[in-house]
C-alpha cells in the first residue's frame, strides 16, 4: 500500500494491477510506461492482506493502478490467495473476489473506493460473493469522461446497487472531464461525484468552455443534493468564486468526502 497525495483518499492498494482497456488518458498506465514496467493485467498475491496491517481508520482506493473485471479473465478463477507460514498459496475453495471482499470485511475500520470502467462486465461470480456478504465500507463506482460514456455506464452501474450494504454508496468519477455530463437521470442515486481535468494545474474552471462544463456539474450536484469534489482545483476556484455558497473549501481540494464523514462516524462509534 501507498500513502497517496490524491485529495480523496489516504493509500491506495493495488493488489492487482494492469488494464485491457486502453484509455488515452490512463494516468497508471502513463507512469508504467515511464518506468519501463508492463501494464498487463496481473495478481499480487503479497499485497492482499496489506490494509489489515494498517491499524489507523483511512480511506483506501482499491485498484488504482487496475481494473477488478480484468481479474478473472486472466488469473487464477475459483481459486484464493490464502498465507501460509508468511508466504501465500493457492486455495482452490474460495475465490479471489472473496479474498478482496474478506479483506474489506474484517476491516471495518477503513472504508475502500473501487472504480471500474466497465462496470457491465463485473462478472456473476463477483456480484454473488457481494450478494451474500456485502461489505458495508465499500463504495463503488464507475469512471466517464463524457454524456455518452455517462449514460451507458452509469446505467450499467445501476445494476450493482443490490451489491452493496447502502445504494447510498455509488461514486460517478468524471476523469478527466472531456465534454459537458448531465447527471440528472441518475442523480438520486449517486452518493458521491468526483471531478477533474487531465492533469493537476490545468484547472477546468480556467478553460473558456470547460468552465461551463464544470459550473453546470456544481449547479446540478447543488440540486441534487450530490456531494461533489473538484480534485486539485479547489484552491484556484476559491480565490475567483469565493462568493459561491454550495462550495465548502479545505486547503487545495473541495471538502464534499462522504468517504470521510462515514470513516468520521465510525470512529465516533467506537469510541463511544
């Protein structure tokens, strides 16, 4: 695991890694190739029980550097990565999804973030493990960059709502932002949306059009009651829109993290 600068999240934990999707504007795909690693899709079996040796309550994005529907089609199906004498075998019993969900729930104190593209592809075998044993800090959700990307995936992630312990629990991240998105049709049942632009420093609300984009996106979350998260540029929108009352400032990022708050209500549960 990796203590990460990303505004959202604490660490990320990768342990599978590599993608067959091949998006353009890939940041993990980009700093593999600039370090002369393959991005083939691919298991790490030393990285799966990391998140329990953290003892401190943060926020985990699982599988940054990869897509979970990539996992089965290559690697290891029906089969689990369970320790043995400090390494790790293979046990035929279990499934590598149960591995990841075991993992999520034996520790409650953290809450995890997973993000796939395609989220119609999220295989049978992965959506039954969560039908019977729904981890209840894990907060899906799907990646888009425009209105027609929105509506196909978005519309697919709909389907996974049965999945998770609260429907409350759907994450629309709009990275980078590469054209206007209405939110509307799926608004109700979003928790949480994230936005920003392909590279940190290039603000959206600087760019003649994407402004607008951007300024739509925050009127429409403010309807909707949608907490929404400018990643990187909130500092800059601050100091030229400090007049604007649903945006909640906190250093350089906006402070809309319902990740946070459900991590905040858990700790105020234990210790109580």
């Amino acid at each position: 695991m990796n203590k990460t600068s990303m505004p959202h999240v604490d660490y990320t934990w990768n342990p599978f890694t590599g993608c067959t999707f091949g998006c353009e504007w890939c940041y993990a795909r980009a700093v593999y190739k600039r370090f002369g690693k393959s991005f083939e899709p691919r298991i790490h079996f030393e990285r799966f029980n990391q998140p329990k040796k953290l003892k401190k309550p943060s926020l985990i994005f699982c599988g940054s550097a990869g897509d979970i529907v990539d996992v089965p089609a290559l690697y290891f199906n029906n089969q689990r990565i369970v320790e043995d004498d400090g390494g790790f075998v293979v046990d035929p019993l279990r499934s590598i999804y149960t591995c990841l969900i075991d993992v999520m729930n034996e520790t409650p104190q953290h809450q995890y973030l997973l993000l796939t593209k395609r989220p119609h592809m999220l295989p049978h075998e992965f959506r039954a493990n969560f039908r019977s044993n729904r981890p209840g800090n894990l907060w899906l959700g799907t990646s888009v960059t425009n209105q027609e990307e929105f509506d196909r995936r978005v519309g697919d992630l709909m389907t996974c709502k049965p999945l998770l312990s609260s429907p409350k629990r759907m994450v629309l991240s709009i990275e980078p932002m590469l054209g206007p998105v209405d939110i509307s049709e799926f608004a109700p049942y979003l928790s949480w949306v994230i936005v920003g632009s392909k590279s940190p420093g290039k603000w959206l609300h600087d760019d003649g059009e994407k402004h607008d984009w951007l300024f739509d996106l925050i009127n429409q979350c403010e309807k909707y009651n949608v907490p929404l998260l400018y990643k990187h540029g909130g500092k800059a929108l601050a100091s030229d829109y400090n007049d604007c009352p649903f945006i909640d400032y906190y250093g350089q990022q906006l402070v809309q993290n319902p990740m946070q708050d459900a991590l905040n209500k858990y700790l105020e549960e234990y210790n109580d």
